[in-house]
C-alpha cells in the first residue's frame, strides 16, 4: 500500500510539473534558495555512470522553462579508461564539463570546435549540438568534491557567467562551491522537486546509456571470439535472431538458414557459443 502510495504521489507530482504556475513556483524557489540574479530558465545536470571499472559514461540532460528538452541531451564517453581503468566521480565530472563549456567557447567564439568532444545523442537520434546556448545553472550530482571538480572546470576555462550547485542523494542536500554547509530545500517544496527530476533524470540518462554500451561490447566479443566468423555474418546473425541468447538457443539448422552461413559455419558458430562461459546476454 505504501508503495502504491508513493507511485500515485510521484504520478501526482509529474502532472502538476507540466503546470505553468507550478513551473514558475519551481524555478522562483530555486532562484531565492541559491542566490541566484535571475531564474535558471535553462538547467544543465551532469551525472557519471560507471560499473567495475568499465564503459564509463557521462550524462548531461537539460531542461529550459522547467520541463525537459530530450532533443538537446547528450552522452560524454569518459576518455583514459584503456589501460588505466575507470576515473574516479570527480576527474570525470572535470572532463565533462571542461568538454562542454570548451565547446561552448568555440561555439561562442565562431572557432572550430574540438574534435570528438561530444557523443551527441537524444531520443534515438543524432542531432546538431547546440553549445553557444549557456544554461543559467549547472547541476552536478554530488556534494562538496564533485561540486568542487566542477568548478575547477569552469574557473580553468574563466567561465564566470554560469551558476553551480551539486545536489546529494542521501539527505538531498543542495551545496554550492566554497560552502561549509549546503542549503536546505524545504521538502515537499516544488522548487526541491524539480530539483530531484533533473538529478534523477540525469542518472536515468547515464544508466540507460552505460547499459547500452556495455551490452554492445559484450556481444561483441562473444561473436569476435567466434573462427572465422567476419562481420558480416556476425551482423546477419544478431540482426536474424536478435542476440547472443537466440543464437545460442537455436538449432544447427537454424544458424545454418541464415544468408551467408552455410552448415560448415554454423557449426563453427554452435561449438564455440557452447564452449563459452560467457555472461548472461542482456539484451
């Protein structure tokens, strides 16, 4: 029941987010509790997705007039894992927001923009970045060390015209740089609200992504460690039946009726699928 509870509460909660006047008591709280010269009209939240070490992404979701722009999310594949294993929160929220404020200038400036600095991806689609836009408020999730890795970026790049906070999950705590002490949000409080929706959105963001990657890489090399089994009958394979698990699950028959296989190959294919111990296929 209490579940139930908290779903309808939730449920209840994102309508009313869709309201205006709701929105407007939302960003007005948020501009009077962080001190800021005007309402964050465009809030930009970062998050760092990293699981054992591997496939570490970052995510940066945003969200103009209160509700969320999909069309301008984007992912930031975290650079230095090969070799060196995953970086920790706070060099990762550095790299990230160093990316994409440096883009910002270029984009500001009318210079060329790095090359490779962004994975840009939204809803399922690529689309133009858009980084000559600022957002009047950065989000970071965390408390002081990611706020202060953030910062750093910023401050390195002599951006001063950009707001900052870090919002931390275990008592949702809203620090500012340089503070000692965070400022509390009243709880219940529209302005904490939309707070947490772009701090959760973020990481649902990061997740989703970092899922995807790792699944691809996984599938990647069950089938590369399969003899002689090019990439073109590794797609014809995943694009007939689907995945890994499939294929596993299929009869010597069944492999051997894809185009291009033929019964020598699909019994390669059988014998070493069943000779791995690979993970679960996640798909």
């Amino acid at each position: 029941m209490r579940r139930n509870a908290e779903q309808a509460l939730t449920l209840h909660r994102t309508r009313r987010a869709g309201d205006l006047t709701t929105r407007s008591q939302a960003l007005r709280e948020i501009q009077e509790a962080l001190a800021l010269q005007e309402a964050p009209l465009r809030i930009e939240c970062y998050d760092i997705s990293t699981t054992q070490g591997t496939h570490q992404v970052g995510s940066m979701v945003v969200f103009e007039d209160g509700l969320p722009r999909t069309s301008e999310y984007r992912h930031f594949v975290i650079r230095g894992e090969a070799g060196e294993g995953a970086r920790d929160d706070t060099e990762a929220i550095h790299e990230v927001l160093s990316r994409r404020f440096r883009r910002y200038l270029a984009d500001r400036d009318g210079t060329p923009a790095p090359s490779g600095e962004v994975t840009a991806e939204a809803a399922g689609e690529v689309t133009k970045p858009r980084f000559a836009y600022p957002p009047n408020l950065v989000v970071v999730d965390g408390g002081p060390p990611q706020v202060a890795a953030a910062a750093r970026a910023l401050a390195d790049l002599g951006i001063v015209d950009v707001s900052l906070c870090g919002l931390a999950k275990r008592l949702e705590e809203v620090w500012l740089p340089g503070e000692d002490y965070p400022v509390i949000l009243q709880r219940g409080s529209q302005g904490l609200y939309l707070m947490q929706r772009v701090r959760d959105e973020a990481h649902r963001f990061a997740i989703r992504h970092h899922r995807d990657r790792r699944s691809r890489g996984m599938t990647a090399s069950v089938l590369d460690d399969v003899p002689g089994l090019g990439p073109t009958r590794r797609t014809a394979l995943l694009v007939h039946f689907g995945s890994v698990a499939r294929i596993r699950a299929a009869s010597l028959e069944e492999i051997a009726a894809v185009r291009g296989m033929g019964v020598r190959t699909a019994t390669v294919v059988r014998d070493a699928l069943t000779a791995q111990t690979a993970p679960e296929d996640p798909r």
